[in-house]
C-alpha cells in the first residue's frame, strides 16, 4: 500500500488567493434632467380666452388648434405676406382655467422675435385673434422676447441622391464600349 506524498514533512502551503477584483470607476455624476436641448430666441405670452364666467359656461372646452390657428392667421394680417405665419414654429400649452401659453420661435428668414412680441404687444392681435375665436380674448403675461427650450431644430431632408451617369455599356450599341470597339477596330486593321 503506497501512499503519496512525503511522510512526516510538513503540508504543502495553500494556494495563493485570488488577487482582488480591480476597483470599479466611480459612477458618473447624474446629468441634470432639465438641460435644455437648445435654447432659442421666442415671443412668449399668455392668452385668456373665453372672457367671463358665462362665456367660459357656455364654452364646454378650449380648442387648442382653433386658438393656434387664430393667432397664426392674427399675426398674418398683421406682418401681410412678408413672412407666413404657418411656417413658424409655435408651441402653445394650455394651462387649465382657458389660459393658452403661447410661444412662437424665431423663423430663420422670417421675423425676428423682437418683431413678432411687437406685433403681439399691437391692439390689432388680440382683435384678430378674437374675431377669428368668437370670444374675448386678453393677456394673462404680456408679450416678452425671451429664450426658450426647444428640442433641436429638424434639418429639411436631403435631395435624393442623383441618377448614375449612363455606363459606357449602356452607351454603345452591341454591349461593349466604345473604347473597347476602337482597339477592336484598330487591331484588325
């Protein structure tokens, strides 16, 4: 009966342990949820529509698109045909109690914010906008130029790519090239 190993010396040592695992990089500082994608220069105001308790009564609800729809054809009559208000962009929100935040970004080639919060400020938008809604309508906050959150602007689509130009294949009668017809040709002569 043989056994293994060395009689009476001493145990062989453990093996060694397993190095620790690396240290795992500090988690990164959470980015703040309100960071504006970009900030851009916008008119801004505050519109009550519906006027008195009755009217608001016999209001059953506030038709954001109608009241969209007025202050675009408002500002239209006001600026004519110099910068169509139906290509700006406009975000309105409705604020409960027939209040609309209004607030419409600065149009590249078209008005400038500046110039859109004036013709806001003008009497003529707001009897625009009401004769357009049926009802008084009247600043809850005034017309101001500020900057506003906005998620970035789309790029307009790309052109299609153009056709490819006609191969030389798709050129000359018999399916070859030219140039391979004039070698061809030169050859045998």
């Amino acid at each position: 009966c043989g056994t293994s190993g060395s009689a009476g010396g001493p145990p062989p040592p453990p093996p060694p342990a397993p190095p620790p695992p690396p240290a795992s990089p500090p988690l990164p500082s959470p980015l703040p949820v309100e960071a504006p994608a970009s900030s851009f220069p916008a008119s801004s105001f505050s519109l009550s529509v519906g006027g008195d308790a009755r009217r608001q009564r016999a209001l059953d609800s506030l038709d954001i698109d109608a009241v969209e729809e007025a202050v675009r054809s408002s500002f239209a009559n006001i600026f004519g045909g110099s910068a169509p208000p139906s290509t700006w962009r406009m975000r309105l929100e409705d604020r409960g109690g027939r209040e609309v935040r209004v607030a419409v970004l600065q149009a590249e080639g078209g008005p400038t914010a500046e110039e859109v919060t004036a013709a806001a400020r003008d009497p003529a938008f707001l009897a625009g906008v009401e004769a357009e809604l049926g009802v008084e309508v009247s600043f809850n906050e005034p017309p101001v130029t500020t900057m506003v959150a906005w998620a970035a602007l789309p790029q307009p689509p790309l052109p299609p790519p153009p056709p490819p130009p006609p191969t030389d294949a798709a050129a000359s009668p018999g399916g070859g090239s030219s140039t391979d017809a004039a070698l061809v040709a030169g050859a045998a002569g």
